[in-house]
C-alpha cells in the first residue's frame, strides 16, 4: 500500500504543468509598424547642367565691294582688283571665317596674281573668346589698328603669308597676303578701310 501511494503521488505529479518560463507572444500590430517605417522622400532630381553655347558667327550684311570699295583696293595698290572665281586658301583665315558663316572676298594682282584674301565674321562671345586666344597665342599685339579694348590689332607672318587680324567689339576682321610682307604696316591702310564701311 505504501508503493501504491508513492506510485499514485509520482503519477499526480508528472501530470502537472511544468514551471517553465512561456514566450509571450509578439504583438503582430507593434512588429509590423516596426518593420514597416515610413518611406522618406526621395531627394529632389537635381537639375540638369546647362550646355556650353555653341561657337558660331551671325551672317555679315555688307557685301565684299562695300567693305573694300573699288577706290580703297585702288589706293592700297592700283594693279589689284577682285579676283575671279575666289575661294578661300586652304588652311587661310579665310577659310576659318567661312565656317562661321563669315564673308570672304578675294582681290589680285593683275600682273603677278598675287592674292590678298580679306574675311569678316560677327562671332558669338564664346567664338570671340576662342579666337581672340589663338591671336594672342600665335601673333603679335599691333597697337596701330586701333585702339584697345575698342580695337585689338594682331599681326603675324606665316607661310610666306602676312596675316592682320582684328577683333572689335561685334567683328573679327582678318586680311592675309603675301603682298604684307613681314610688316604690320603693309595691311594698315586696308584694315582702317574695312573698319571705317563696317562702323
């Protein structure tokens, strides 16, 4: 009887509820408002970057014979008058000038054919900023075809070629011949020509 007891007190007793500690259950509500943050503004697209200008020159109203008139070719030298068929030289300021929608005119010497090329272009800024560079990197400054800042005056002799070139506030000038030797002067009385019809 009393291994019957011990028996019936071991049996009662496996039949209670283990003391162990018990999970509490998760709040789903708090678990999803946690993992589920607000979403934050995405940063503003930032604007795109405004493009350089393009480099280019307005079409010149004047003509070749207004720019250089008859008389002024005349005094300059009485054996030149305009060259038939004239097409910028390769490799010329002239040719440059034609690419920015620059006039070209050409005038030569009626015994020997020598050739003197004169280009006109009304440059943007960010074409009269380039050119202005190559000048002053490739010739030197010549004070008598104006006056700076109003007139900027360069001159350099390249392949046999002496090239004028000035920049006014509106115009990029440039007169090249063989006939200018390796002297500014040669081109001073054309170049104040030019200036003087284009005001």
């Amino acid at each position: 009887m009393l291994a019957g007891g011990a028996l019936f007190a071991l049996v009662v007793s496996g039949c209670a509820p283990a003391n162990e500690p018990t999970s509490t259950p998760t709040n789903s509500a708090t678990a999803t408002s946690t993992l589920s943050a607000e979403p934050t503004e995405s940063a503003a697209p930032s604007s795109s970057p405004t493009p350089t200008p393009e480099a280019t020159g307005s079409p010149i109203a004047q003509g070749c014979d207004e720019l250089l008139t008859l008389q002024d070719v005349y005094d300059f030298n009485p054996n030149y008058g305009t060259a038939a068929a004239y097409s910028p030289t390769t490799g010329s300021l002239a040719e440059t000038a034609a690419t920015y929608n620059g006039l070209t005119c050409g005038y030569s010497n009626q015994s020997s054919g020598e050739l003197i090329e004169l280009s006109v272009v009304a440059p943007n800024d960010v074409l009269m900023t380039t050119l202005k560079q190559q000048a002053d990197a490739a010739s030197q400054a010549v004070p008598t075809y104006g006056t700076p800042p109003t007139v900027d005056g360069f001159f350099a002799y390249l392949g046999a070629s002496g090239q004028a070139q000035v920049f006014t506030g509106t115009y990029w000038v440039t007169l090249s011949s063989p006939a200018f030797f390796n002297e500014p002067g040669a081109a001073e009385g054309l170049m104040s020509a030019v200036l003087g019809h284009l005001g």
